[in-house]
C-alpha cells in the first residue's frame, strides 16, 4: 500500500494528475507531496518517500542526474521515471542511474491506466519484499511521539497498540485524546498505561476513524504525555549516591540539543540576543534584526540551523516544518509558487515565517509590543541573510 | 449564506473566499475564477491545521495572512469555522481591517 509518495515535475497541472492517478494506490491516509523545483526536491527527498516520481527532464536540470543524486540520500525508495521521450537511451540511462520503473508520459486515459496497472505491480512487488520486515523490530515505534504527531496533524485516527504482552486501542479525534482501552481498563489509566508498555516502544497500527468515539478522556494530549517524560528524567537522570542525587545523563544530548540555547524569554531592551552561530559570520545586509521572542531557521529537510532565545529546539524544527508543508499543499491547491512569507496573529503571540527555496525562518514576537513594521523588518532582515 | 458570499464575491480583488465548519462541511463560498469549492475545503482544513498545531504549542493565533507572491490567502477561525479569503493583492494590518469590516458584518447577518 502507498503511504507517502513525492512527484518531482516541472509540470503543476501534470504534478496533479499524476497525485490523483497515485492516491489511487494508497489509502485514506495516503500522503503525495509535489516538488515543482529541483532543487527543493534535492532537499525533502532525504524524508523517507516510499515512492519518488520523477520527471526525465526538469526546469533547470537533468531528472536522470536528479535521480542519482537522490538515490544516493535515499537508496531504499522506489523510483518512477516519467519521461517525453520513450527512446531506448532515455529509458538505459534512467535504469543504470537507479530507476525502478520507467514510464513513457501517458496523455490519454488510456495510457494512464496502462501506466496505473505497471505501478500497481510495482507495488505487490515491493509488498513482498517488505513483507517479512514488517514483523520485525523495524516497525517499532515511540508510543508518544506517533500520539504527538498525530495529535499535532489534527488527525481522526485509531492507534492500535501491541505490545509484547498486550494489546489496546487509542482514539485520537480532530487531534484529541478522546479514548484508550486494553482488556480490563480504560479511559485516561489506561493511556497513561500504554505510555509504558515496553518502554514506551511498541507496534503501532493506524487506522482511520470513520465515527466520533466516545470521549473518556478530557485532558489535553500534550498533559497526557507530560507526567510520563517527567518520569523518564526522573528515572534516567538521578540516581542516590551515598545519601546525595546527583544528575547524571544517560545519553548524549541530541545534535539539535548541543547548541546553545536559553529558555524562550522575552527579550531585554539592555541584552543583545543571544544567537548562534555568531552573527559576524552571518552575510548580514543593512537592516537590522528587529525585536523578537525568539526566532530560528529549519532547512527543508526540517533540520534546526540556528536560532536565537529558543527553548525547544526540536519542537521548533518540527512545528516551522509542519507548518510549511500544510502551506506547500495549499500552494499546489492554489496553483501558485510556495509562500514568500507568512504571519500568524494571535492574542498573546504573532510569528512571521519567511521562506525560500532552502529553508524557512521563524519568529516569534509579543503581541504587546510588536508593530506591522517591526514584522516588516524582520521579513526584510531575512530576506538579506543567506539562507 | 451564500447571499453573504454574493456579496463578499463583490469585495475589491476578491479571487476566492469559503466557510468551512469544524466538520469539514462548506457552508458558504464563492469564486471569481477556477478555484473549486473541494479545493477551498482542501485548503480550509490545511489552515485548520495548521492553527490547531500552533494551539498544542501554546501559541495560539486566530488569523493568518500567507503572501504566495502578489496575492495573499487570509484565514480566520471563528465560532461557525475557519474563513478564507484569497485575495489578488498584497496585504497589510489595513488591508486586513478593511477586509473583516466588510466580511464580517456579511457573515454575521447570516447568523455566523
């Protein structure tokens, strides 16, 4: 079954086509992305695509070569080159430069279905190849992280958990924790008990709610999951020696971790922010920095660059990235380029993301003290650092 | 309803503009151009999103404004749904407050 597929393509009306032919393979839950630019492409494509499309020849660069470099960040991915050209040449180098499937560009109905039976089989193919790899312990997961995403992605889903011993369901609805159960328990206890089950690692089966769940569960998810990380912190980072606690970490802080960066505050008139990496090394232009919260810059593969006054770096990353793949899906919707830049207004905060084609800055201002200039500036500040 | 979107149609560089409820349903909208109303609750429920993420952040916001060069998608939740307005033109804090003194006055004699 296809879960997540990018087309790369010059062609927007094309691009489209092609994702409904693909949805066609996949389920409710199925996910196409469209890369209209090459280089973009080159970017996401290290996310773990089950199936990348290809066009042979792209705006600005050659697909086949494209497709070598990819093939290099993402060797496990099934690749699908769609090509004008149906010559033997086209079709030689598209196979030694790693395709798996070469398509001539189907214009008629019929060609699309003759093109849809060719990837259908492709598919079984691969389902047979991954079959034996999904009962082993590749598929296991973070319990908190897939209630994490999927509360954060809105989702109406039915998590269905296995673990070694035991087997129970979760109902998240609209992005809520609205019920959990396992033989004997319910309701909140038994969230908070699956929380734990084999360490919090277990197999995990999505599947799509069709009806609105009975709600057991009043408490907010990210309440939900907090008492449990708290517990983890606790049991790995202290231990009583001869009477005394002391704070001893058991793993190595993460890449994202291991920059330097303070608690989200608001910033001091008197203080210069703190920023990393050292803004004397950034190619700054004329305008300056404005006031801000804190702010940070994700590539498009949604790793955390820098930042400045950042309390969490890895929910940063992760929220500017979600963010701008809804907004790069409404583009394709709209059928225009993705955002220049976006602003968030709320009644304590406003954030103002700016993107281009290598990555998307994010900033956070008071709501108190911040003024359409000062967000102007901030999106002209970006617009003369290099990405 | 959509006597309201006739006339939010009519607002100066008004390309698109829908109502989408909580439950996906469209409750209102109108086009000047090809924009079909699946798309307008495709892109409805990506701003929905998109709002409810930021809320998990505890950064709540109510409106956003999305620049995609020359013209602007403006979506705001509100107690019926999430309202977009896809404008042909550039926006700032006035263009916002023309648009919602006009809209909202529509939506609400309509009883949103």
């Amino acid at each position: 079954m296809l879960q997540h597929a990018l087309i790369i393509s010059s062609r927007r009306e094309y691009a489209q086509s092609m994702r409904q032919v693909l949805l066609t393979l996949g389920n409710a839950q199925t996910w196409i992305d469209i890369e209209l630019d090459p280089l973009r492409a080159m970017q996401v494509a290290g996310q773990q695509y089950q199936l990348i499309m290809i066009d042979a020849l792209l705006d600005g660069m050659d697909g086949l070569q494209l497709l070598l470099l990819i093939k290099q960040h993402a060797p496990a991915t099934k690749y699908i080159v769609v090509s004008d050209m149906a010559d033997e040449i086209t079709r030689a180098m598209a196979y030694q430069n790693g395709a798996d499937f070469f398509l001539e560009r189907p214009t008629t109905p019929e060609a699309f279905a003759l093109a849809l039976e060719g990837m259908k089989r492709l598919f079984k193919s691969n389902r047979v190849e991954q079959a034996p790899r999904e009962e082993g312990p590749a598929t296991v997961v973070s319990i908190s992280d897939i209630v994490q995403m999927r509360c954060l992605s809105g989702d109406s889903v039915l998590l269905m958990v296995r673990s070694q011993f035991q087997s129970g369901d979760i109902f998240i609805f609209r992005g809520e924790v609205f019920h959990a159960q396992y033989p004997g328990k319910s309701g909140e206890a038994a969230f908070r008990d699956m929380l734990g089950w084999d360490g919090g690692h277990v197999r995990i089966k999505v599947v799509k709610l069709t009806h609105i769940p009975p709600r057991t569960i009043e408490v907010p998810y990210r309440q939900l999951l907090q008492p449990v990380e708290t517990k983890e912190v606790e049991k790995t980072e202290t231990r009583p020696v001869d009477g005394g606690l002391f704070v001893i970490p058991e793993e190595a802080p993460s890449a994202t971790s291991s920059l330097s960066v303070v608690k989200e505050a608001p910033p001091r008139e008197d203080d210069a922010p703190v920023f990393f990496p050292d803004p004397r090394k950034l190619s700054g232009g004329e305008t300056p920095l404005p006031r801000v919260n804190s702010h940070w810059m994700v590539n498009l593969s949604g790793d955390l660059l820098e930042g400045s006054q950042v309390s969490e770096p890895d929910r940063c990353a992760f929220i500017t990235t979600f963010i701008y793949r809804k907004m790069a899906d409404v583009a394709v919707a709209l059928e225009v380029d993705y955002f220049d830049h976006m602003t968030l207004l709320g009644p304590h905060l406003q954030q103002v993301l700016v993107a281009d084609n290598m990555g998307v800055r994010h900033a956070v201002f008071d709501t108190a003290w911040t003024t359409e200039e000062r967000r102007v500036q901030y999106v002209k500040w970006c617009r003369e650092q290099s990405f | 309803m959509n006597k309201a979107f006739e006339k939010i149609a009519l607002i100066e560089g008004m390309i698109a503009a829908a109502l989408v409820s909580e439950e996906g349903k469209l409750l209102g909208w109108c086009a000047n151009s090809v924009i079909s109303p699946d798309n307008l609750c495709f892109i409805a429920e990506n701003c929905r999103a998109v709002l409810s993420a930021n809320r998990a952040e505890q950064r709540p916001a109510e409106t956003g404004v999305v620049a995609f060069g020359n013209r602007t998608l403006v979506f705001r939740e509100g107690p019926a749904g999430v309202f977009i307005a896809y404008l042909d033109s550039p926006t700032n804090d006035a263009v916002l407050a023309w648009l919602f003194d006009q809209v909202n006055p529509l939506l609400e004699a309509e009883g949103m």
